[in-house]
C-alpha cells in the first residue's frame, strides 16, 4: 500500500537511473545547510540547490510510531524527473533517519533535488552543500583549479599538511574556488635532489634578494609544477627557519610553508589560506595603508586569527583564480 502510493507521487522509473550514492552513517558537519525544511503534506518537495562535490541530503521521519517510505530524485536544472541523474529510496523506521551522500550527479552547478515521502508523513528534511548558499555568486562563478601540494621530507608541518590543506581548501571554497589538491610527497633523497644537500628552501626577501644563495631551489620547485603559473603549496623547512620562511613567492606563483604563525595559535589551514590570498589578490594586509583589502584572512598572520574573506575580496579572488592554468 505504502509502495503503491509513492510510485503514485513518483512516476520516475527507478530502475532507469543509477543510484546516487552511498549511505552515511551521521549527517555531515563540515558542510553548509542549503535547505532545511519540514515535509509539507504535499509529500513532494522540490529544491534547486547548488554542490561543487559535496551534497548530502538527510531525512529524518519524526512519526515515533509509523514507518515512512522516501525517495531522492537528483535532475537537471529544467529537465524533467524522468532524465533523472539518480534516485535513491528505502523505508524509514519510526524515528529512522537517513543520509545520502549524492554521488551520481554532475555536481558544480545548480541541480533538482526532489524528495517525496509517503503518506502522513512526519518528516524533516535537510539538504547539505558545500557551497555557501548565503553568498553572492551562482554555482557557476565557482572557479575550479587544481592546487599541486609539495611535501618535503624535513617540511616541519610534515604530518599535519594534509589537514592544513583541507582547511585552507574549505576557507576558498567558501569564497568561490574550488581548489582540487593534487599531493606530492618527497622522500629525503628526493629533497636532497631539489633543494640541495642542506634540504632547505632558500628563500628570498624583497626583489633584491631573488638571486642571492641558492635561488635555483624555488626554480626546481617551480619546475614540478605542470605548468609555471600554476598554484602550488611548498611544505619545506627553509633556510630562514621559522615563521618568517613562511611566506608568497608571487615571481613562481608558490607559496613557502615553513613553521606556522604564531598568534598565539593560528586556526588550521588559516596560514596556507592567507599566503594563497597573497597569490590571489596580491600584497598587503587588511587594514594596512593604500591596501584594499576588507578580509579578516588577509590582516597580518601575525596579529590576527580571522578567516573570512569578504565578497569583495572573494570576486576579485576568482577573477585572477580563472586565470590559473589548468590542470
Ligand atoms: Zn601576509
């Protein structure tokens, strides 16, 4: 009975379409809420929501006695349920809830989540992305680039880089790039064959100091890149030694992460994120004179913990972001 009547609401043939993915376990909490609502007695919600790779759609049946049936059609913008991308449906036990992780979808731009329950339903729905939908931009203005991630052997963030990455990831997103981290680790052989038998990074301080020691340790680096004018976050330990080897080298379009800033603690990834500001908007901090930045990220690293970019920032940030080479 419950299955005749959501084949009713429903006229997609799930049997067409592929599932759109996995079950998990917990309702992700690194994502942004797109739309949260109670089932209407409709049975039949429809939402237009945009995911650069990560939409999650949560349901969760609030009727503490009946079993409820649902089911998840993921579509085109303007295109009909019947060329969905993906359907996904089960039951729910009284109180049950499930959340599906969309992957059968062509995410990065807007797509069609219709979600339809069965009848009487009692029931909360929650769509998860990872696009801020309080932002101005469309899903389209997302600007998608690959971001290459050097490892040194010796780099003294070397066991937390992954996570600083991802952090710093998540705070472009935000803004509207969607960095694609493609790893590269060196092993100490390999560091000694790019930086030299010292195994440090010369860096350089102002254009006077371009060709003083070693400088062709960031021309190796820079060659590891598949391209010159591609982003790249170099974990190393440098010849500064410390925070201040820390820092953007816009002539190689890199950035150099050495030991991270102090202010008392940087939050995760707020360091990465902030050097790439400097790649993307260019030099000078928030606040500073003749600077045009209005972001908390690019204050000083050494004064500030702050890590919103604001939308100003953020537009002119994915304007020079298209100009990344790809990949
Ligand atoms: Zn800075």
């Amino acid at each position: 009975m419950l299955i005749a009547s959501l084949l009713f609401v429903c006229s997609v043939d799930a049997s067409m379409a592929l599932d759109c993915g996995p079950k998990l376990d917990l309702a992700p909490t690194t994502l942004y809420v797109a739309k949260s609502q109670e089932i209407p007695i409709t049975r039949v919600v429809t939402e237009r929501v945009g995911a650069s790779r990560n939409l999650v759609v949560h349901i969760a049946n609030e009727n503490k006695r009946s079993a409820m049936l649902y089911q998840v059609i993921v579509h085109r913008v303007g295109g009909s349920i019947s060329s969905a991308y993906c359907v996904s449906s089960g039951g729910l036990t009284p109180s049950g809830t499930v959340t599906v992780k969309i992957k059968e979808a062509p995410l990065g731009d807007d797509v069609i989540v219709q979600i339809t329950t069965s009848a009487n339903p009692k029931a909360k729905y929650t769509i998860y992305s990872d696009l801020n939908a309080q932002r101005d931009f469309s899903t389209r203005e997302v600007v998608r680039r690959n971001l290459y991630v050097f490892k040194f052997k010796n780099a003294p963030l070397a066991s937390t880089s992954r996570a600083h990455v991802e952090a710093a990831i998540g705070i472009w997103r935000d803004a509207g790039i969607d960095f694609q981290p493609v790893y590269r680790d060196f092993s100490d052989s390999e560091t000694a064959q790019i930086l030299g038998d010292d195994r440090l990074l010369t860096v350089f301080f102002g254009q006077s100091g371009l060709e003083l020691g070693e400088w062709q340790d960031r021309e190796r680096v820079q060659n590891l890149k598949p391209k010159k004018e591609s982003f790249a976050v170099v974990f190393a330990r440098t010849t500064f030694q410390g925070f201040g080897g820390t820092r953007t080298d816009p002539y190689r379009v890199q950035i150099y992460i050495d030991e991270d800033v102090l202010v008392p603690t940087a939050p995760v990834g707020r360091t990465v994120a902030h050097e790439l500001g400097h790649l993307l908007l260019g030099e000078g901090h928030t606040g500073s004179p003749n600077v045009p930045w209005t972001s908390g990220l690019m204050e000083a690293g050494t004064a500030s913990t702050f890590i919103d970019v604001s939308a100003t920032d953020a537009k002119r940030a994915r304007t020079r972001a298209a100009q990344i080479p790809t990949p």
